[in-house]
C-alpha cells in the first residue's frame, strides 16, 4: 500500500481500536523470528498479545512459542500424498485476563506496551522494539530486541485496508535483525538473527470471510528485506522491498508466489505448501527467492479442524538473487524468512487423501 510518509509514529505504536471499531475488533502487537543460537542451533519463535473486543469475549492475552527441532515432509507407504513430520513446540500458556490488562502508553521518544511478565518498549526514533517477557510455569523468558530495517509494509495508515466487508484493519508487517537472550527451563541461549514485527489494529477481524488462502510473508537478507502480502479470494495484493546497501524503499511491485510440495499438517487437518517460490518485478529490478518449510506452529489453537486453519510455516533457510534493470545480478546471503498462512475450510480433505489421519490438537499452549 503507497502512503504518504512510511515512517513509524508514536501514534502509530500505541494506537487503540480505531474510532470506527466493530464488536470484533481487535490490536496486536507481534513477532515472529528465525534466530541462530549460541549453541549452534536454529531457533523459531513467536510471540503476541492482543486485545478483543465483545464479540471475542472482552479479553486480552499474550502467548509465546518455540521451535528448535526441525521435521521433514514424508511420504506413506501406499499413498501418492505427502505429509509434514513437524516436531511439536514448546509454548507457554495463554495468559487471558479482562480487556483493560494491555496497555499502551506514549512516555516522551518512546511507548510502553505492558500485560503482567509482557513488555514492549517501542522507540520509533531507531526503528527498536525492546522485549522482555516471562513465563514462569513454562520455564520460558527472555529479553531481546528487534530493529526494523528501512520501512515496513503498511496495509493501512492513513486509511485502512477493506481485504472485504469483515477484514478491514491497519497497521504494518516490518522485517529486521533481532538479538537477545532466550532462556528454555535450565539454559540460556544468545541468539542473533532476524524477524518481522507486526503492529496492527483493525475495525474488523472475522475469519469466515479471509478467503481461499493468504500469505503473510517476509524475508530478510544481508542486502535486503521485505514482505508479501497476498489474499487470494479479495485479491488484495501488497508488498515493499527494501535495498540495504543503497538505502532505497520500494513501497509497491509486481510479484507471484508458488507453492509446492503439499503436505498433510495434522494439528491442522489441512495440506500444506511445504516448498515456496516467489518472483517480484520491483523498479530496481526483479527478486527471485526460494524456501522451504521444516517446521510449523498451528497458530489457530486447540481444535480438531478449524475453520479458518492459521499456521506459521517455519524456514530453515531461503535463498535469492537480485537481478538490476542494468544487468547485473547479485546472490544474496544470510537469508531468513517465514509465512503465516490462513485458509477457510480445509481442503481436500483427508478422507480424499487416502491417510488414516484426523486433526489433532497441537501441543499445550
């Protein structure tokens, strides 16, 4: 989405429910990572609060999750479809109080979002956002910060974004470098790497109208980043890039995403895309990029098949080239990224697939 000036406000930081705001509103204030640990390891993290209006029971909450342990996608004896082995995550509980617990406060250069062992110092003036968070019965806590790197994605500033009547938000999707300490019961573990934060505070946010499919995608390498946004049934389609070296933000392009390799998820009871390919025509020049998943969150809770399947695809590694409208073409490095993936109804089916399998709830969260 083109908007005026894409910098980040305090306003925008600490914005409430929009004056407009429905029954089903709800704010967010998220962030998903893909980290490299001092113990040679790859982390995958997520964590959010949020804040729901009447139509969601009046409620705020915060969760966090952790990966570390990395699936592959397998094939079953005696059947041509495919599914994903993903390791389980460890995740805290959701810690639910009455709407009124979060809160977010503008205090001179900077903002406050606080809920109980829940913190954000957001500082527009360095493009930070400073965590610290707890969980005691979970053994999981940390501290760490994320730096957005040139400009985000905005899907709604000075207007908001209408995917269709009952999606109708604001707020941005902003890929950076991450580092901290993240500790999992009896270690601690430094990490460096990057992810996207994501601040977002919509009119509207009911899933029975999200469509066939979305992708939330981000990406970030040593000489670039960006996001992708793609719903397919509105065909709402919005993405920026941003170019390191020489500082340059493109707020809009041209760009295709493929799926491949679809895998049966059975915390979900859905199929899906385990192999992505992505092709951006941008006014520098065109982007190409590959990645795979091996592991994933069921982000959409505890439900033998929801109806709106939302999932956190987990990348190991994504690698890209960069070819400049003079010719030149430069591989990049130092790749991370992600996807969060919604769907509505699961399809096909796995009484179609021929698998002796059914949704399942995914791990205590």
């Amino acid at each position: 989405m083109l908007v005026s000036d894409p910098a980040v406000t305090l306003e925008v930081e600490a914005h409430g429910f929009p004056e407009e705001s429905r029954d089903t509103a709800q704010l967010d204030w998220a962030l998903v990572a893909s980290v490299i640990g001092d113990d040679g390891k790859h982390y995958w993290f997520n964590i959010g609060a949020m804040s729901l209006r009447e139509a969601w029971g009046n409620v705020d909450f915060w969760a966090m999750s952790v990966r570390s342990e990395k699936g592959q996608v397998v094939s079953p004896p005696g059947s041509v479809y495919k599914v994903a082995d993903f390791p389980p995550a460890t995740s805290t509980d959701w810690h639910y109080h009455p709407r009124g617990a979060l809160t977010s406060k503008i205090a001179d250069d900077h903002v406050w979002v606080n809920m109980g062992d829940f913190n954000i110092e957001c500082r527009p003036g360095d493009k930070t956002w400073h965590y610290t968070v707890s969980d005691e019965a979970s053994g999981i806590s940390g501290e760490w910060v994320h730096t957005g790197t040139g400009f985000p994605t905005w899907y709604g500033k000075e207007t908001a974004q209408t995917y269709t009547p009952h999606c109708i938000a604001y707020g941005y999707f902003w890929p950076g470098t991450v580092e901290g300490t993240l500790s999992l019961e009896d270690r601690t573990i430094t990490f460096k790497g990057a992810a996207v934060r994501e601040r977002y505070y919509a009119v509207d946010t009911c899933p029975a109208e999200v469509g066939g499919w979305h992708d939330w995608l981000w990406f970030h390498f040593d000489e670039m980043s960006g996001a992708l946004d793609e719903m397919k049934i509105s065909q709402h389609k919005d993405m920026s890039l941003y170019l390191t070296e020489e500082q340059q933000y493109i707020p809009e392009a041209d760009f295709e995403i493929t799926h491949h390799d679809w895998a049966y998820f059975e915390s979900s009871g859905v199929f899906i895309p385990t192999r992505y390919t992505m092709t951006a025509q941008t006014e520098a020049g065109v982007l190409e990029i590959g990645a795979t998943a091996v592991s994933a969150f069921p982000a959409s809770g505890i439900r033998d098949v929801p109806d709106s399947p939302t999932i956190l695809l987990d990348w190991e590694e994504i690698v890209g080239t960069f070819t400049y409208k003079d010719g030149r073409k430069k591989t990049l490095t130092n790749g991370f990224g992600g996807t969060l993936i919604r769907q509505w109804r699961p399809y096909p089916s796995s009484q179609l697939a021929g698998l002796d399998v059914k949704g399942a709830p995914p791990p205590r969260i």
